[in-house]
C-alpha cells in the first residue's frame, strides 16, 4: 500500500503529477526544456496573478531552504540591517543563514508556537536602524500562521522591505503581493503546489533583482538564474524532472479553481482531522483560527508517545510528523497537503480511534 503522507511536504502527488514527472527525457539545453521552462515561470506567476512586468520567478535547483539561502544571499545589499522575526524553527533558520553570509541582523524572538509581538515589531522599525524585514508566513514548527498582511503594513509605514518565508504557504494562503513592502517570497514545489522535492523558487520584484549586490554565492546567485531563463537557457542543470511534475501540478491547480479553492479544501480536511482528535480528547496546540490551513499541531495525549502513535498509523498507511526539537516530546503534527481523497480520509479518522483510543484501554 503507498503511503498517504501528512508530512508537511513532500506530499501525495496526484497520478498525473506522478505520471508527468517520468514522461520525457530531456535535455535542458533544447528549445522543448525552455517551453517548459518558460510555462513553469508564467504558471508560478499565474497562482497569484502577479504582473510579469514588475514579478519574476526564477527557478532554481535545491529545497525550500536553497529558496531562502538565494533570497537573502542575492537580494540583501551589503550594508542591509536586517530584523529577523522569529517564533519556530525556520525563524531561527532565517537569522542563520543571514548569520553565514555576514549580513548584519538582530532578531525580534516569540516562543516557538507564540504570536510575534507587533507593537514591539513597529517600535522596532520606528527607530530607522532596519532596512528589511524576514518573516515567515506560516511557521510549520507549531502551524502558526503568522499576520503578513500586519507586518508589510508595518513595514510600509517605516519604508522597510520584506522578504518573506513562503515556503509551506505559498499556493494555499493569501499572500500580498500587492503590497509595496513585499519585495521577494521563497517556496518550493513540493508543498502546497503538489510537485516533486527538488524545485524551488524565489518570486521577486524585478527591482530587487537589479540591485548590484556582489554575488555571496554563485549556483545561489538569483540574477545569474534569472537572466539566463530570461534568454531561454540555465546557467546550471536544473531539476528537469521537477519542471515537468511542477507543470503538471499547476495546471492541477489552475482546473481545481486555484489557490483559494486549495485552501477551502485544505480547511476541510483538517477541521475533519481536529473533529476526530477533539473526539477522542486530544487537545489542539493552537485554535484554528491562528493556524495555517495546512498543518495543525496537537498535544500528546497522556500515555501515548510518539513513537507509538507514529508507527501505529504508519501500519495503516499513513505518516504523520513529529514536534521539532523541544517540541518533540510534547506535539505531534498532521499535515493535510497534497493528493488525498475522501477514503483517505475516513480511513485516518478510523485509524486514529484505534490507534488512540486504542492506547488508553
Ligand atoms: C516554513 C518553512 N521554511 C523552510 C523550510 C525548509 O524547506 P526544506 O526542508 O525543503 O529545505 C520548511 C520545510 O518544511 C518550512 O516549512
């Protein structure tokens, strides 16, 4: 039986991701890789109807924190003074890979799992000392969902830019490109677009990429990627087979009504998952209403550790994620992303009494 995975990424693909994934071999020097490159490009653009005069979508080799690592390394000038905005793991991953690259930054801390404190973010700004913000949109450590939309009006209001982490959001939950704030968001194929690990992309405003910034890497380097797709060629070999799945998918999405309708579907598969776990009197870590619509974390419940709920649902067909860290002993997660069906569904609900209410008798 193939696993249904409730890992946050990568996820379930469909038959038809999976099938185009294997349907061509290609050579990413010939004019059909490029017609597939350039439908990939106007497709990530297409999700949130970004105008290709001003957004660019540069693809590149690696996962979603190659994504990041790119963003900051080729998108922070060298005199940047950077407020990292952390509440979970990839926060603190933010502030590292800043840290690596000598860009000079301070970071605004919240619990793993707390909301970011926005009044102190704001004073923070007001003081003039910072020239971008980095946040991450939804915080996959716990499913918070961070406020982004509060933050780039914050970041307005003080003529500060924003990059942001998008990599388990973008796809499923409102991102505002609209707003002159937002510079750049990292992502990954993997995730709420359905496609295969080993993409990944950084949609930036095409002023940010003209910046002159001396390169801090070279196959991380997003002007290089960006001009050569410009020109229908890669500086580098990119992952071919990711390009056909991502094509695949986005135009799964597309037909399935977009990124609003992933969402409301999203929603529906985990209020029926937390429906089950609050029967069974397992207690959500944060409300609904402060989660992202793709993962939702819940307590352990007494008398049950996570190996045994983990290994127990992966015997009937299902992988769900552990808590991070000093989370681990305390949380478990289940994700709700990519291709999962109404049997799939009844079949984790069932799965779940058993292995839970199976524990306490
Ligand atoms: C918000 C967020 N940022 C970054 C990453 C890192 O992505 P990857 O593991 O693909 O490098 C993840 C992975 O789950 C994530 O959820």
């Amino acid at each position: 039986m193939r696993p249904i995975l409730l890992n946050p990424g990568p996820v379930s693909l469909s038959e038809g991701v999976r099938a185009a994934v294997a349907r061509y071999d290609f050579c990413h020097r010939e004019p059909e890789f490029f017609d597939l490159q350039d439908a990939v490009i106007r497709g990530l653009l297409d999700v949130y109807g970004c105008d290709p005069r001003l957004w660019s979508a540069v693809l590149i080799g690696g996962s979603g924190t190659s994504a990041l690592e790119a963003m900051l390394a080729s998108l922070l000038p060298a005199d940047a003074n950077v407020l990292v905005l952390e509440n979970g793991v990839y926060g603190e991953r933010l502030s590292r890979i800043a840290g690596i690259h000598g860009i000079r930054h301070q970071a605004l801390k919240a619990g793993w799992g707390d909301a970011l404190d926005l009044q102190a973010l704001d004073g923070l700004l007001a003081t003039g000392d910072f020239s971008h913000v980095l946040a991450v949109h939804h915080e996959t450590t716990t499913g918070r969902l961070n406020p982004v939309e509060a933050i780039a009006e914050s970041c307005a209001a003080h003529e500060v830019q924003l990059l942001l982490d998008a990599v388990s959001s973008f796809g499923a939950e409102a991102i505002p490109f609209g707003h002159e704030s937002l510079q750049a968001i990292a992502a990954t194929a993997n995730k709420c677009l359905h496609g295969i690990p080993g993409l990944a992309m950084v949609l930036c405003r095409r002023a940010a990429l003209q910046q002159e910034i001396a390169p801090r890497t070279l196959s991380l380097h997003l002007p290089l990627w960006a001009e050569q797709q410009a020109k229908r060629s890669t500086p580098f070999t990119p992952p071919v087979n990711g390009l056909l799945g991502l094509d695949q998918a986005l135009k799964e999405l597309a037909k399935q009504g977009g990124w609003k309708s992933r969402r409301a579907h999203y929603r529906k598969l985990a209020a029926r998952v937390a429906d089950t776990c609050r029967q069974l009197g397992v207690r959500e870590w944060l409300p609904a209403s402060e989660s992202s619509c793709v993962l939702r974390s819940y307590h352990l419940p007494a008398g049950l550790t996570y190996n045994r709920l983990h290994d127990g649902l992966k015997q009937q067909g299902f992988v769900i994620y552990a808590g991070q860290g000093k989370l681990a002993e305390q949380l478990f997660r289940i994700s709700t992303m990519g291709e999962i069906s109404d049997y799939d569904m009844a079949r984790l609900e069932q799965a779940l009494r058993q292995v839970i209410a199976g524990a306490e008798n």
